[in-house]
C-alpha cells in the first residue's frame, strides 16, 4: 500500500470515528428536531418563504432537519462551541455581563449572545451588501434557540452544566447533562410514544392548545424591540436546573422513576416554549412582527 492510500485510510478511520462520537453538549438531535417541527407550523407565509430560501438544498425545505447542524459541525467550528451554552458561578441566577462569555473573557460568547448576534445578522436578509452567510445564521439561530431552554445548557461552571455529574439513568451509567439532552426524551419515546418522534410531537402540540393554553401567550410575548428575549429564557433555564435538575441528582445518584416522572413534563415544556419562540423570533425577522395566533393549528 503506497503511502498516500495508507494516510487515506488513517483519515477515513478517524473520520467515521469522529463521525460516531457521542455528542454531550446539546439538546440530544431529536430534542432540536423537535423544537423545530413545532416552530414550523407557526411561520407565517412570508416567514417561510424565507426560510426556505436561506436553507441549503439537502433540507428539502424543512428547517427540523438542520435544527441538529450546529452539534455536527463542532470539530470544524471550534469557536462556536462556547456559543451552545452559559455557565454561572454556582449560583442559580444569570447575569449577561457576568456570564455571558467564552473562556478568553470575549463579551457575548454564550448561547444568549450568539440567538442576539445570529438574529441581528438575519435581519440583514435581501440587503445585497450584507457581508454574512445568511445560510448558517438561520441554521445557528434555530439550534442555539432550542439549546437556550435546556436547563443545564445555563448551568454551573464547575460541573460543566452536569456534564461531570455521573449518575445512572435507571441502569445506565452516563452524565446528568446528557440525561437532559437526551435520556429522559427518549424514554418518554419509548414508553409513551411508539418510539416515533413525530408522536411525541404531536403530543406536546396537544398540551400547547390544552395543557398550558394560559401561559403560552405570555411564552411568545416580547418587549424588546429588535433584539430577543434570549437573557429571560436563559434566567428560566438555570433557575428550572436549581429546581428541577440539579435536585436531588449527585455524583453517583441513581435517577429512576421519581425524578424521570417529576421532570419530563419540564423537558415537554422547554422543547414547546423553544419551538413557539423560535416561530416568534423568526417572525418578527422575516414578517416584521407578524406573529401566528396560537389557536392556528
Ligand atoms: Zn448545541
């Protein structure tokens, strides 16, 4: 074997095993499928109009389906990955000019700055000067929405959002992280919803127009003008992980059916206010403010 077909082979090699990596740090890829599928209904004409336009072809048109992009391109984008997250100094409050930052002391370096930055650029979209790539602005914005409203993507620096907080889900040993990116979904697939992540959809659709048919007005509503409401949804998710995620789960705990029961309903949650807020967000970018009723579905 020459040398030049050896190294590709090495390079193929590493790459299907980078490929099969476990990603740790997001919302697992069906919990931002999720929080798409459900934004999308919400888009008005114009919005998806837009979008369609903005997405690369693969997407066939459906924003869910590059909703995960962001996790896969974090070997090649480095510099994003402060952009997925918060950390706060084991306190359960957020603070933008305290916490808002990469590990270099860079302001505006955290998933709150990064939905205000990526929002800004979109609404450059149809002005023939702007400088961005608009394609991954939208692709950044619709992820980094979902990840905001995990709890532990605001949580403590020193355990790295629970990243470092082993424990058993049910028998499996793994982080407390990833049991929010992603166990307690995909049990809540498995056991109630035939595996099928569409299903699951449609149940949390369901709850949006008969469960918490009160609060979701309010989950939409937003004062600022032209820049998100990123740093409350962020205040929200470190004070749900003081509450809900970090109760009750340390080192070496064992969660079961008392904390998986106690906490789905706030995973359902998140995943609906991320989808009705992206639908808002991308709204008020693309159809200047021109918002869906809810009661549209
Ligand atoms: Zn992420």
């Amino acid at each position: 074997m020459g040398l030049l077909s050896f190294r590709l082979l090495i390079i193929f090699f590493l790459s299907v095993i980078i490929a099969r990596a476990p990603l740790g740090d997001a919302w697992g890829k069906e919990g931002h499928i999720m929080a798409c599928k459900i934004a999308e209904p919400y888009l008005t004409e114009k919005t998806l109009k837009a979008v369609e336009d903005l997405l690369p072809e693969v997407a066939a048109g459906e924003l869910s389906t590059m909703c995960p992009w962001a996790d896969q391109v974090r070997f090649r984008y480095r510099w994003a990955s402060p952009l997925h997250y918060i950390n706060t100094p084991e306190v359960c409050n957020y603070k933008y000019s305290r916490d808002c930052h990469n590990s270099k002391g860079e302001q505006g370096m955290c998933v709150a700055g990064a939905i205000n930055n990526y929002t800004n650029q979109l609404y450059s979209y149809g002005d023939p000067s702007n400088q961005y790539n608009l394609t991954e602005s939208l692709m950044f914005l619709a992820h980094f929405v979902g990840d905001i409203h995990q709890p532990l993507h605001v949580g403590f620096e020193d355990d790295e959002g629970g990243n470092t907080i082993v424990v058993h889900w049910y028998r499996r040993k793994t982080n407390l992280h990833h049991v929010w990116d992603s166990s307690m979904i995909q049990t809540a697939m498995r056991d109630y919803y035939n595996n099928d992540l569409d299903t699951m959809v449609e149940g949390i659709k369901l709850n949006i127009t008969s469960g918490w048919p009160d609060d979701v007005e309010t989950w939409q509503s937003c004062g600022n003008k032209r820049a998100t409401c990123a740093n409350d949804y962020a205040e929200e998710s470190i004070q749900l992980a003081c509450d809900y995620a970090y109760k009750d789960a340390e080192q070496g705990s064992t969660l079961g059916d008392d904390y998986f029961f106690t906490r789905l309903p706030i995973v359902k949650k998140r995943i609906a206010q991320a989808g009705l807020r992206l639908a808002s967000i991308l709204n008020r970018i693309f159809d200047s403010g021109n918002n869906k009723e809810i009661q549209s579905y």
